[in-house]
C-alpha cells in the first residue's frame, strides 16, 4: 500500500545522515498483529525491512511456534530511519516519525499492536513500562482518538543470551496468536 510507505522524509537531520534508506512497514496492510519495533538496526538499514537478521529470526521463529508466518502479520518502527551507533532514537525523532505510525496504525487496523521492546511500549502505553515484568500484559489505549489494544513484549534481542528472556516473548507471541483465535481471526498455517 502506498499511502503506507514514506518517501523523502528529512525531518530528522541525524538519521537523514546515518540512514541507508527509509525502512517502511511490510506485511499485509489489514493485518490483524501489528508488531512495532523501535528503529530500523544494520541489517534492517541495508535491507529496508523491519526486524531481519538475529533478531528477526527469533521473531520468525516464535511466529511459527505459534502457528503464524511472518508474512501473515504486519511488522514496523517508531522511526523508519537508522539512528547513529544504534542508539535509541530521540524523543524529538519518536516524535516526527509519529504522525507516519498512527497513519499505519489507523490503515491497518489491528486487533492488537505488540510493541517489541522498551521503546515501542513507552511510546504508544504514553508511560515508563518494565518490559520484563510487564510482557504479556495487555493494556487499552486510544492512538488518534481510536481504542486500541496494546500487548507488550521484550525485545527478540533480549532473547539473544537469555533464555528466560526467550521463554517469555515465546509466550508473548503466542498470547498475540490466541487473541486472533478468539477473535476468529486470520488464518493460521496448517489450517487450509
Ligand atoms: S525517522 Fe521518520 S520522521 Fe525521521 S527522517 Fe526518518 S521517516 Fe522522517
């Protein structure tokens, strides 16, 4: 979907430099899951996918534990520019990206948005959030004058060396997988 994707943007300078290019949402533009990450990272930069590499595989593969495949659901950014070092972005950056993620948000139309990470989960909960403690709640809130349903979860990353971390966003995933369940939501594989 066009209107979804963002070309030319320059509203922050910093990522303007250290960006490759502007790393859009992908996945179908009525998806039922909505997952949000903070920012693209190297892999994405270079890609111009949302969560690729390590990071995405683990997604991936808590996807497919669940009985979901990536392209079944819509993945994207609160910022769709590659800050420097890898650093997280700037309240000023979460803040011009915004307008472009509530757009996405409101196209789409999730069930529910699962915010991967700290940054993603502070930004749309509008409050501090312990990740760790908080993963697998579910929160209401309303994005653009609409209810939404907001399920935290860790990051992949954090799954990387951690495998209490792992055990946690695998049941994540699949609390996500069973709204769409109840809901009778979209398809899951191995169903048709
Ligand atoms: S992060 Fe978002 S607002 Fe900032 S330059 Fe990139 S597309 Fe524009």
């Amino acid at each position: 979907m066009r209107e979804l994707c963002v070309e030319d943007c320059e509203r922050c300078p910093e990522l303007v430099d250290s960006r490759s290019r502007i790393v859009d949402g992908v996945g179908p533009p009525d998806a039922d899951l909505l997952f949000v990450g903070e920012a693209p990272g190297e892999n994405e930069d270079e890609s111009g996918e949302p969560f690729v590499g390590r990071s995405g595989t683990v997604l991936d593969d808590a996807l497919r534990d669940a009985g979901l495949d990536r392209s079944d659901v819509r993945i994207t950014n609160c910022v769709r520019c590659r800050p420097p070092d890898n650093r997280d972005p700037t309240s000023e950056e979460l803040a011009n990206c915004r307008g472009y993620l509530e757009t996405e948000i409101d196209r789409v139309d999730p069930d529910v948005i699962v915010t991967l990470g700290k940054v993603p989960s502070q930004h749309l909960l509008g409050r501090d959030v312990a990740v760790t403690s908080e993963a697998g709640d579910l929160s209401d809130v309303t994005i653009e004058g609409k209810p939404r349903r907001v399920l935290v979860s860790v990051h992949p990353a954090a799954t990387l060396y951690d495998r209490s971390q792992r055990d946690t966003f695998e049941e994540t995933i699949a609390r996500a997988a069973g709204f769409l369940d109840d809901d009778g939501g979209q398809s899951r594989l191995g169903e048709f």
